[in-house]
C-alpha cells in the first residue's frame, strides 16, 4: 500500500460534535471517508484519501488531540503502523503537556493570583514596550497609580473575604473603564496601575481626564458582596512621559506622589504630578528625617509653662 504525505494539512474541531471521538478509550480509531463515519474528515477525499487512522492523544486522562494517518489505499498490516502511530501520539501528548505546564508556570509569573491582572513584572515589560514606541513615533503615555480610599476599614470590619472580593470586583471595574490597548495591573495590597501608551501629544491630557473621571465614577459605584453595598472610592495619582520621567521607575514615583496629594486634600478623586509636590515631598522628607535624628540622640525635652489663676493659686497654697 503506498502511503500518501500531506504537508500542511491540519483541522480544527472547537465542537466536540463536530468530530464525536474524543470519548474515545481505544489506542486508535480506522475511519473509511466514503463512509458516514468519516464524514467529518469528507474533506481529505479531495486528495485522493479514502482511510485514516486516528491516534488520540490523552492529557489528563482525556482526549486533547488527534494524529491523523491518512491514506489512499488502506495497508495491508497495520500492526507496526499503530504502534508507530500509538508511540507518536503519546510523545505529542507529553509535548502537549509540557506546553500546558509551560504555560500555567509563565501565568503564575506574570499574574497576580487573586485579579488574574498581570503583575509587576509583566506590567514592567509593557511600559518598557510602551516608552520605547512612545519614544520612536512621539507618542506620551500615561501612569495611573490608584490606591482604594479606607480599604483597610473594610478588611479590619468586614474581614479579608470580603476585602479580597472588594479588590476583584474593583479590577473588573478598572478592566471595564480602561482601553483595550491599555493595561490594568495590580502592584499589591489595594494599589493599581493603568498603563495608558500611544497618546497623542497634543490630546493626551483630555484623553487621560476622561478615562480618570470614568474610574472614579465607576470605583464609587455600591457593590453587593454579599455582606450589603459598600463603595469604595479610589484616589489616583498620574505621570505623564515625557513630562514627568523617562522609566518606570519614576514615572511610578511621581504618579505615588500625586495620588498622595490627592489622598490628603480630595478622596476619591484625580491629580496630576506637578513639580511643586516634589518639593512638598522632599521637603516632608527631610523633616521626618530631622525628628528621627532627633529622637535617636535624644535631643527631645519636656518644657512646661504654668498657668493658674490668683484663685487657683491660693486654693493650692491652703491645700498646701
């Protein structure tokens, strides 16, 4: 029997109907295509096939896959045939299965476990994608820092059930109110970041204020976790590159800063990073540095300055 090649050739059954052997348990399955049992493979008779044979191929205890041989006379002895077949099926499997693994363990490295939102270090490579495309075609990008207003109330009352399903309903809601080509990432705790690239210079800072003020109305939206509607507001901090910082690392830094500032004079609302907030920082900065010094060389001192009526006074000296 002469054996036909065919390069190239593949099919794709996203319906279990469409192909109804992947209950299968048999080592491999002999379809005739003129038949009604390989009617779902009528396709290869085009090229002169009339057999197949299909090796299932089982991830987990169930079928994943198919190794399809094709034929157009059947062989006479198939013994070596499908136990070739059977053996190469198998080590497809197990590539299957190293893949599957492959995948799950770079998910694992790149995702943060509660949001399913990627995680710093995936966050990290996009913006480093994102300023090098932004630097090539002058484009500006955006860093949204978001910190949820009075979140540790919610997990001190409510318990960290309901904080956990507070942070997973908020991640939806910044996914929902973010671009597609944007990137919702959690940076840990009750903090988030939206990576906003490719903005035009001259429209970028309309564009960030309407995305700005559609999370903050979506974030105090009430939600139902069960335990009756909290809302949970969020204060955002934003940098802007080229304006602000050429890397992640102070673009992060500036965006904190004026999510800080946001946090102290309006909750729930959206700051720009200006310069004057790097000199009320490091100006902090420097004073909380001071009071450390100064309690660690124990130059505090109590001064106490007296004040008593004459009535007072004379009420002490007869008691006295």
């Amino acid at each position: 029997a002469r054996q036909m090649t065919l390069n190239n050739t593949h099919f794709i059954c996203d319906h279990r109907k469409e192909f109804p052997y992947y209950n299968t348990t048999d080592e491999f399955i002999s379809l005739n295509i003129n038949t009604d049992e390989g009617i779902n493979l009528s396709f290869l008779a085009k090229q002169g096939i009339n057999q197949v044979l299909a090796f299932p191929a089982y991830v987990n205890d169930q079928t994943d896959s198919f190794l399809i041989l094709a034929y157009q006379q059947p062989p006479q002895e198939t013994d070596e045939i499908t136990q070739a077949g059977r053996s190469l099926a198998d080590r497809l499997a197990a590539a299957a299965i190293n893949i599957a693994w492959g995948d799950k363990l770079y998910h694992q490295a790149h995702f943060d476990t509660l949001t399913d939102l990627p995680n710093r270090a995936l966050l990290r490579d996009r913006v480093k994608q994102a300023l090098l495309r932004a630097e090539r075609e002058d484009f500006a990008v955006a860093v949204l820092l978001i910190d949820l207003d009075r979140f540790k109330e919610v997990n001190d009352n409510l318990g960290h059930s309901v904080g956990d399903k507070l942070l997973i309903a908020c991640a939806q809601k910044l996914q929902k109110n973010a671009r597609h080509t944007d990137t919702v990432a959690r940076l840990g705790g009750d903090e988030f970041l939206v990576l906003i690239p490719d903005l035009p210079r001259q429209s970028a800072v309309a564009i960030i204020d309407q995305i700005a003020n559609k999370i903050c109305a979506a974030l105090t939206e009430a939600i139902d976790l069960g335990t009756g509607n909290i809302s949970a507001s969020g204060s955002i901090g934003i940098a802007l590159f080229p304006d602000n910082g050429f890397d992640i690392e102070t673009l992060i830094k500036k965006a904190d800063a004026a999510m800080y500032k946001s946090k102290r004079t309006c909750p729930g609302r959206y700051h720009f990073y200006s310069e004057e907030m790097n000199v009320e920082i490091k100006l902090r900065f420097e004073m909380l540095q001071d009071l450390r010094n100064a309690i660690d060389q124990d130059q505090f001192f109590l001064v106490t300055n007296l004040k008593l009526r004459q009535q007072q006074v004379m009420l002490l000296v007869q008691r006295l």
